[in-house]
C-alpha cells in the first residue's frame, strides 16, 4: 500500500500485436503531460485510475479526467 495517492494509467498499442503499458504517477499534472508526450498515431489511454492514499484496490475511475 501506497502512503501517498497515485495515478495508474493505461495504454494500449496496436502495431502487429496488440500489446499494453502501465505507468504511475503521483499527480494529477504528471498524468497529463505523460498522455500529451504519447505518438497517438499508435498509442491511446486505455484506462486512467486514482487510488487514495493507505490503498491498493477499489481505485476510482478517472479516465474521462484526462481523455476526452
């Protein structure tokens, strides 16, 4: 368990294989500026999930946050 909030976002990519990436983060600010560095032509945000601090499941969905 986490002492601190964190972000946990998804990706997917679809080259051949399908294939996906889990990333954390621990702001908000953080999440943003890594899906804005993402090559889009091949990489999407699947999932962006918000677990409060002392927890490791039941995490809030927060995609619609930062994918619009």
């Amino acid at each position: 368990m986490s002492s601190k909030d964190e972000y946990s976002v998804e990706t997917r990519t679809n080259y051949d294989n399908y294939s996906e990436q889990q990333e954390d983060f621990d702001t908000a600010e953080e999440v943003r500026e890594y899906i804005k560095e993402l090559d889009t032509d091949n990489e999407h945000v699947h999932s962006v999930l918000f677990y409060r601090a002392g927890t490791n499941s039941n995490p809030k969905d927060v995609t619609k946050q930062f994918v619009k």
